[in-house]
C-alpha cells in the first residue's frame, strides 16, 4: 500500500507529507519503514479515485468506443474502473455515452436518481453535451446536464478510448481534490445537498419539468 | 417488367372507374410513380400483389411527403389587344398548388424478381382531410412504416390494424417531420 500511495498519490496538491525515498525511513527518522502516515482524506478519496465503477448502459455510438475502451486493448481496468454494474444501486459513475433522446431522457434521470451517493457522471461525447449535430432537431435532448449536474466533460464525436480514458483520469483527480469537509465537499457528505434530480416528463410538445441552472464555465 | 403505362391499363382493366395518374419525375432518377385514388387503393394494392405478371409481394419502404401549398410562377400566353391589333403575348401568370400530405410505397417482387414499382396516395388537403387507406392489410411490412408516417407527418391510415405513434410519446401533439413545423426551444435556459 505503501508503493500504491505513493504512485498514485503524489501528484495531491496540499500533501503534507513529502514523499518517502526508496528503503528510507518516511519523512520521519522515528516512523518505522512499512508505515506511512497520512490523512483520513487522502486516504479515503484514494480508495474512492480508484475503484470508479460506472453504469453498465450506452446510448448511440459513443457506447461502442465506451466498449472499446473497457476492452484489453484500452484496458480500463488499469485504472479500477473495468467494473461495469449491471444495476444503478452498485454503480458510482454514470457515462452518459452517446444522443440522449427526448424520450430517453426521463429513464436516464431516473437511472442517475437510482445511483447511490457518491455518484458521478460523465457527458460522453457532442450528443451528451450539447445535442451534437442533432442538436436543432426535434427529438434530441440538447444537453444532458439540463437535468442531471454533469462533472467531465469529454468533446468528440465520438470521443476515442483515449479520450474516455483521460476524462477518467480528470474525473479521479477531481475526486482526489474533494475536500471531506467545507464547501466544495461530495454531495453524499454535504446533508442539505440535493438527493433526487426532477425526472422530466413527456409533454405535449416537448418535456417538461424543472431544468438545472446553466453551468458555470470552468 | 412491364412499363408503368402498362400496369396502370392492366389495374383500370381490373378496377374499372379506379383514377390513376402516372407522375413523372424529372430528376436523374426519373422514376415515374403511380398515384392512386383512396377508394380503390386497397383493391389496387391487392391486384399489384396478386396479379400473376405483376406479383409485387414485397414492400420495400413505405414514406411520408409534406407539400405546403406553393404558387409556380408560369409563361402564359395571353390575346391582348395592342394598339388596336389582336397580338399574342406571353405573360407570367402565379398560379396556386394546394398543399397536400402524400405516402409513397416502393414495391417489388420477390417472386419475379423486378421492382420498384412506386405508388402515391394523397390527403385532401394537410388539415382536416388527412385519412388514408392503409395497405397494412396487403403488406404486413408497412405497419411500422404507416405508424412512423402517421406520428411524423399525421396521416391517419384507415384500416390499420394498431394506428399508434412509434418514435415520439403518445402526449406528443405535432408531427416533426411537416414543413411547418417549429421544434419547442427546450435548450433555451441553457443556451
């Protein structure tokens, strides 16, 4: 665990402790080798960062890169997430991979709202983002963070593997860098957080319901 | 097979009083359709499919047009008296084509091997007469097809055996696919 920390840990901005040298003794002469000290938070996000397991479902063709990616070419595995639940209530990342439809945009709010905290989602893809070239259509969702709060962000159409594989990376450090307590702490520790997004429902010409507030530009 | 001047004498031989019009097409395509009456589609589509020559058997597509009413600008020639002479002069008159909603049907035969045959109905007008005789009961392929027009273009086939919407919800109210229509601005607030 030791090695395990320190390779995937050292990168943490705000480390207290600096590295430990090979075979030396930790950063203090009085800590014996094999034990390493650390905080409750570091510790935690970092067994949280690395056993992401997303949402066993796929929308267009994004979905098929997605496949791809978890594949032993790519190999998502090499970065905990390999795991794909089958059901909402096992799974912690929602990749929202490919056209979300008009009609499919209740079921997908509905499946997000059945995923336990601390859940995560990532918007695979132009379609995911914005509506893609669909976008002006009439059956196409322009942007699934209209309904559900999206945390990476990943361009293309359809993104390569690589790509998917850098936004896992992005969305592990964003969860290394949550903070347990404060502000900018996970929903699933934050009380007044919300637990349930509004599901959309089927109008009489379009959906209707509640839409989140824009998001802020990052 | 036969050209379509000839299918069209051998249905009125069948069908006497049945009114046919074979449209011409003047794109490099140049496939010519038959446009039939709604009266006698339905017994036309059974003669097409089980006329021994003919044995259209198979319906490949079955698809909605939406024609807005649209006026064509014309040379016409017009009498008119010039300084007390009688001369022919050609004007340009406007002149309107009311709008209409059409199904077409791309028929071939499996059994003869030859195809496509194109047949047309079309609605009165594209508000309130909007009915049509489905073919469902001739083709069993046009179900989901007839049901996709209907939910786009809002053709109502008569005769069809389960007339839901297929892509949209059953709340839905418009028919995308209409040259008038405009999409709801759901992405507004975020944009």
């Amino acid at each position: 665990m030791n090695e395990a920390l320190d390779s995937t840990g050292g990168a943490v901005p705000g480390q207290r402790f600096p590295r430990q040298d090979a075979g030396g003794c930790g950063p203090d002469d009085r800590v014996p080798e094999g034990v390493m000290l650390t905080t409750v938070e570091r510790l935690y996000n970092w067994g949280r960062k690395n056993s992401v397991w997303p949402l066993q479902f796929g929308l267009a063709c994004c979905a098929i890169e997605m496949i791809a990616a978890s594949m032993a070419r790519f190999d998502m595995a090499r970065f905990g997430a390999e795991v794909f639940r089958p059901s909402p209530r096992q799974a912690d990342l929602m990749i929202v991979s490919g056209t979300v439809t008009k009609k499919m945009a209740p079921q997908v709010v509905r499946l997000y709202n059945q995923m336990p905290e601390p859940r995560y989602v990532i918007a695979m893809g132009a379609c995911a983002i914005c509506g893609g070239p669909f976008r002006d259509g009439y059956n196409v969702l322009p942007g699934i963070d209209l309904y559900i709060p999206v945390d990476v962000y990943i361009p293309g159409c359809p993104p390569r593997p690589e790509a998917l594989l850098e936004g896992l990376i992005a969305l592990q450090k964003k969860i290394a860098g949550q903070p347990l307590t404060g502000a900018g702490r996970p929903r699933h520790l934050d009380a007044d957080a919300p637990g349930a997004f509004p599901v959309p429902e089927y109008g009489a010409h379009d959906l209707v319901g509640p839409q989140l507030p824009a998001a802020p530009d990052a | 097979m036969q050209t379509l001047e000839q299918i069209k004498d051998r249905i009125a031989a069948a069908l006497p009083g049945a009114r046919l019009a074979v449209i011409a097409n003047a794109s490099p395509a140049g496939q010519p359709s038959l446009l039939l009456d709604h009266e006698h589609a339905l017994e036309a589509a059974r003669f097409l499919r089980d006329a021994p020559e003919l044995r259209f058997d198979y319906a490949s597509n079955a698809t909605g047009v939406d024609w807005p009413e649209r006026t064509v600008k014309e040379r016409v020639k017009v009498k008119k008296m010039i300084d007390g002479v009688e001369k022919e002069t050609e004007e340009l008159a406007e002149r309107k084509i009311p709008g209409c909603l059409e199904a077409v049907y791309h028929l071939y035969s499996m059994e003869l091997g030859h195809g496509p045959l194109i047949i047309r109905l079309r609605t009165g007008n594209r508000t309130d007469r909007v009915t049509l005789p489905s073919l469902t009961p001739v083709w069993r392929s046009c179900e989901f097809q007839e049901r996709e027009i209907f939910d786009l273009f809002g053709i109502v086939f008569e005769g069809h055996p389960d007339l839901r919407r297929i892509l949209m919800w059953d709340g839905f109210e418009d028919h995308p696919m209409r040259k008038d229509y405009a999409p709801a601005a759901s992405g507004e607030a975020k944009a």
